[in-house]
C-alpha cells in the first residue's frame, strides 16, 4: 500500500518472469502441450479481475512499460482510444470547420503529428485561425517573420498538412463517410502506425469497427453521422472496445471474471482481490430484493439502528459473501496449469477467503513455498510479497534477450530504454531519435522530408513501407534452421492476415526463401542469435535508439544484419547502402560498446530483399562526423547541400531548391 500502484506492478513482473525469466532468469513457467511441456508463451496468459474499478488503467501502464502485449477482452473506452479519438477528431473537423478543437486534436494527434512548434506559428499567422494560417504559412508571402520562426523540414511538414486537409475538404461532399475515412487512414499512412503500435491488432480492430459504423451511416452524409457520433459519445452507456480474436494472437488477455466464464487458459492470474464489491449505500431510501423498499434511519455517528436493520444487513452479507465465494470459484477454475491469485492485503474481501483456505498470515517480503494438502492431492504453494519478490533489471523489460544498452558518456538512462517508434523529441536539450532518423538528417535534409511525405518506396517501384513491415515480421517469425515449407506457408499467412494485403500475397511472401541468399540467413550454424534486438546509444546530446533485425553470433564472431526491401538494383542499390549506412553503422557501435569488443569485429551488412537478392556489408564511413552534423542539424545550424546533385534526384519536382 506504501507503493503507488504496487500490485500492477507486481502482476507484471511476474508475467515478465514467468515468460522471460526475472533478473536470474528464474520464474518461466512451463505449460502442458500434448504428452509434454513447453515454456509459456504471452498468450497463454489471461488476466482476470472481479471488476475494472480504478484497477484496470495502471495495469495497463505496467503491461505497456514492459512492452507484454495484451487485449482488453470487451474493454470500455472505445470512443476515448488514440486512433479512434484521432478518427473522431477528423470526422468532426471536416463537418464543421469551425471546431477549433477537433482540428487542434487532429494536427496534433497520429493521423498529422503536426510539431506544436507548426501549430503555433499557424495559430499567430492565422490569428488564431489555424488552418488559415496553414494557407498563409504555406502560399503567402505576407508573413515572412513568422515563417522564419521555422525550419525547411517543419514548412514541408505543414504544406503537406495544408494538402491533405485541402483534398479531405474536397473529398467530403463526393464520397461517403466511410470511404472518407478509409481513405484519410491509408492516405496518412495510419494502418501500419497503429498496427505497428504495442496492442496493434487491437487498435486495427477498433478502426475497422467505427468505420464500420460510419458504414451504415453512409447514405445519410456526414452531417448525421456526427451528430449521431456525438450523441453516443454523451450518453451514458459507453461503446465497449471491438471485439477480435481471442485465440491466435500472442498476448496477454484482459478480462473480467464474468467475460471468463466458459473459458480456460494455461496460466490465469486474478488480480485486484482484496478490493471488495461494496454494496453499501448512503442513500436513506434502500431497496432489498426480499423486502422491497424502506427507509434507513441512521445514528449521529453513522451507524444504521434498529433490529430491522441488523436483519437486512445480516441477510445482505450473507447473500454478498456467496456472491464473493462463487466468483472466486468462477475465476480460479480457468486455470489449467497455473493459478496466480494476487491482491493488496491477505484480509481483504476475496484475498481474505484464500488466506484462510490456505491459513496465510500477514506474509513478510520475498518469496515464500510450501505444500498446501487438500485431502486429494498435494498443491505447491508460492506466496510472494513486496516487489522485489519478482526483480527484473530495465534492460529486460522488452520482448527478446537482454536489451544492449551502450552508454559513451557514462550517462545513466533513467527509467527503461525509449522505444524505437517514438518520433524525434528534445527533452532539456537530449534530443531522442531513430537510428532510421540518421539517413534522411545526414542526407539533403528537403529530400528526407519529402520520402516521408509521399514514400519514396513506392516511387522507386516498391510495395511500399507497409510491405517492409510485413516482410520484417514474417522472417522475425521464421526459424532457423527454416522448418518445412508447410510451416513456412502458415507462418506467411498467419503474417499476411494481420496486415491490410489481402491472402493473394502470401505466396509472394513465401517465394522470397526461393532465393538462395535470403535462405542462407536462416540456414546458418550459430552459436546465439537475436531478432528484433533493441539497442540504446548515448552520444552526448543525441540518444538514439533503434531495432536490430538479426544479430547473432557463430565461429567467426558477431553479425549483424538489416533488412531492405527497396526495389533497387545495381547502382541504385549502391547509392542506398551508403544511404543506410549511418542507420547500420550505429547499431554496430552499440552492440561492439555492450560487449566490450572492437567495432572491426562485428560484420554489418544489409539484406536487400528484392530479386535478385543481395547482402552488401556497409561502406567505411565516419560515424563520428555523421553524428556532429545530426546534432548540427537539430540544433538548426545551416548545412551545406551539394545542389549539383539535384538533377537526378526524384523529388526535384517538389523541392524549390532544385
């Protein structure tokens, strides 16, 4: 109880534990699988509690700490998600211009990420109007020193505002809401953030489900849709989360006890115990379901009178304690392998039913084990008490191995690693960015902005970036040594479902192991070998975070490689291998600081993914020099750009520096 939400943080330890081990890697739990055992996986786990009350919000905040995936099993709060909110904010602002909030919410929120520096500018150029001031920062020339108040990248930034509003104004009156939507989310590049975002299939599955209801709201326009919208979002009952697929997805269900009922799960955890259900009221006028109504005459000091009331109160918790014992029986029956009960105080409403099933006393911190007889069978008992009871080290708080955490400055990274989505940030003169941030800042600063404005994979013939991502996590599924081509083929597909490809993709999917190269990745004889590492790299004012696709170690040392999937070849796909090179170059720096070895031991390459497939190892480059000029670019210092080589560049027609 000292210890703000304590018991949340309790409860994700020991999930961190039982699936990677705590701190000692001790504490993974085995399920049953078959005529053996396997070690337990995110969704074998299910949390249940007797009711959301005030519990539900931090455990989340401690799931989403530790990157564990998780679904809320018929959550509330659709209407108040980030992408569901972001999709409201474009909704209300396109019906009624004037929403000075809804369009504030909309540039601010992930369907724009407009910075606030932009919005500012806009607000005073527009005299609080912002879009107009948009227009004025973009076409006018009559506010020069406002518009000096921005870099060349936020001005990009804002006119590709400007003309995605623009075609989102124009496209209202001709289209239904729905398909306004739809379009507005694969305009914005909006389906891979969210699904690409911690609880993605979640966040997909409540997109889906409001444009589906704007979908029947189609033929009446956007006009009624948002009052109808507008309503629901006032009303009293809350719209529950979208329902989606309780098998199938690794990640930890969250639930209630009654949304349990029916269902079982390898490991079950029942959290919030010792908060009761109270159904005591302060209400004078009370109704009983034997009595019917009455009225409660109460003392000075609080306290009901009367042996009428002493009668109901008796029958009222008795009826309440029978309640309490059949929702624990409920909720510890889901349980097939493990049964995790956890609470506050061993003496409080259903926590106090197991203490005394199991005659615990006020336990004191740690772990304590013993054998519970219960006239059947032997049960082994573990209690743990305090936090420490469960240790886990920040550095091994993500999905995967240990974390490498490389440090230059000797610089204690306080709290766990930033997480490689986030976007570039300056917190007290730290500036945190991508290591995928370092080609476009240490390229023509203009063109960087420019692929990410109108994707500068797809220009070069690619499936784009939303592809990447699904190859990504089709060879992070995959392997080694790569099984046999029916596992492959469920793997692709399991893949291609959780995108927005449809299922004619996945024999593209599969055919890139047709490539001698790409299978070679897979078919290795290693030693240790990593997926999706994430490293942390403190280089005085810059951290810089970022994702390793594939590191492992064999005979020869360390490896690391970066998968590509721009379609390009010959001395296109040089001229991009340099382009990454800064990217690869720092993963390589981290993981040589963390082990403590020399960075010419570590090979660093990068697999392009398109025929013919290719591992090209990095070019030598000054990584020291990158950096200072990435810092220089942040800081807005001028940076020289060798024009001359506009004329071959596939954004010259966008950029008037050309």
């Amino acid at each position: 109880d000292e210890i703000e939400n304590a018991e949340e943080e309790l409860v994700a330890r020991r999930i961190l534990s039982a699936v990677k081990g705590d701190i000692e890697s001790k504490g993974i739990l085995q399920v049953a699988e078959g005529n053996g055992t396997r070690p337990a996986e995110w969704g074998d786990i299910a949390i249940l509690y007797p009711s959301r009350t005030d519990f539900l919000e931090p455990l989340r905040k401690a799931l989403l700490a530790r990157n564990i995936p998780y679904i809320i099993i018929g959550g509330k709060g659709f209407y108040s998600t980030e992408e569901v909110r972001a999709a409201l904010d474009l909704l209300f602002y396109l019906d009624d211009p004037r929403d000075r909030l809804a369009l504030f919410g909309l540039l601010r929120g992930p369907l724009f990420a407009l910075p606030d520096t932009v919005i500012f500018a806009a607000s005073i150029a527009g005299e609080k109007d912002i879009r107009e001031g948009l227009r004025l920062l973009v076409e006018s020339p009559d506010c020069p020193e406002i518009r000096d108040l921005l870099t060349e990248a936020e001005l990009a930034l804002a006119r590709d505002c400007l003309n995605s509003l623009s075609e989102l104004e124009n496209l209202k009156e001709n289209i239904p809401p729905s398909v306004l939507l739809s379009h507005a989310f694969e305009n914005r590049g909006a389906w891979a953030t969210f699904s690409g975002m911690l609880n993605g299939t979640q966040r997909v599955a409540n997109i889906e489900k409001l444009i589906g209801i704007c979908s029947t709201h189609d033929s009446r326009g956007l006009r009624t849709l948002v009052k109808y919208l507008r309503a629901v979002i006032e009303s009293v009952e809350a719209e529950r989360e979208a329902a989606i697929e309780l098998y199938g997805t690794d990640a930890v269900r969250l639930m209630t006890v009654h949304q349990a009922k029916g269902l079982e799960f390898p490991i079950v955890i029942v959290a919030n115990l010792s908060k009761g259900s109270s159904s005591s009221s302060k209400s004078a006028f009370r109704w009983d379901i034997l009595t019917g109504p009455y009225i409660c005459a109460r003392e000075a000091n609080i306290q009901e009178k009367g042996r009428y009331h002493e009668l109901i109160n008796g029958i009222s918790k008795e009826r309440n304690d029978a309640e309490t014992r059949r929702i624990l029986y409920v909720a510890t029956t889901r349980a097939q392998d493990h049964l995790i009960l956890s609470g506050k105080s061993p003496k409080k409403s259903y926590m106090a039913l197991v203490s005394d099933a199991i005659g615990l006393e006020e336990p004191e911190d740690g772990c304590k084990c013993f054998e519970l007889n219960t006239g059947k069978e032997i049960i082994p008992v573990t209690v743990s008490t305090g936090l420490n009871s469960w240790p886990v080290s920040p550095q091994e708080k993500h999905p995967g191995n240990k974390v490498f955490t490389a440090i230059l400055d000797g610089l204690e990274i306080p709290g766990e690693a930033p997480v490689d989505s986030n976007s570039i940030t300056c917190t007290e003169g730290l500036w945190h960015i991508r290591a995928t941030d370092l080609p476009r800042l240490t390229d023509c600063p203009r063109k960087g902005i420019f692929e990410e404005i109108i994707g500068a994979e797809s220009i070069d013939g690619s499936l784009g970036p939303e592809w990447g991502t699904v190859v990504h996590r089709f060879f992070e599924r995959l392997p080694s040594p790569l099984p046999e081509s029916r596992v492959v083929k469920e793997i692709a597909e399991k893949t291609i479902s959780e995108s927005n490809f449809g299922q004619n993709r996945v024999k593209e999917l599969g055919t890139l192991l047709d490539s001698e190269i790409i299978r070679s990745v897979f078919d290795l004889e290693i030693i240790e070998s990593r997926k999706e590492e994430r490293i942390v790299f403190d280089a005085g004012e810059l951290m810089i975070t970022g994702i390793i696709d594939r590191l492992w170690k064999d005979e020869e040392g360390w490896h690391i490689i970066d998968y590509k999937t721009d379609a390009v070849v010959g001395p296109e796909r040089d001229r991009k291998l340099n382009y990454y090179a800064p990217q690869i170059a720092v993963y390589r720096r981290a993981v040589a600081l963390a082990l403590g070895l020399p960075e010419s031991s570590i090979t660093a390459s990068v697999l392009f993914t398109h025929t013919p497939a290719e591992i090209l190892p990095i070019p030598d480059i000054d990584l020291d020099s990158i950096l200072s000029k990435v810092k220089a670019v942040l800081r807005g210092e001028p940076l020289e750009v060798n024009y001359t080589l506009c004329g071959s560049c596939v954004f010259n027609e966008f950029c008037e520096k050309s």
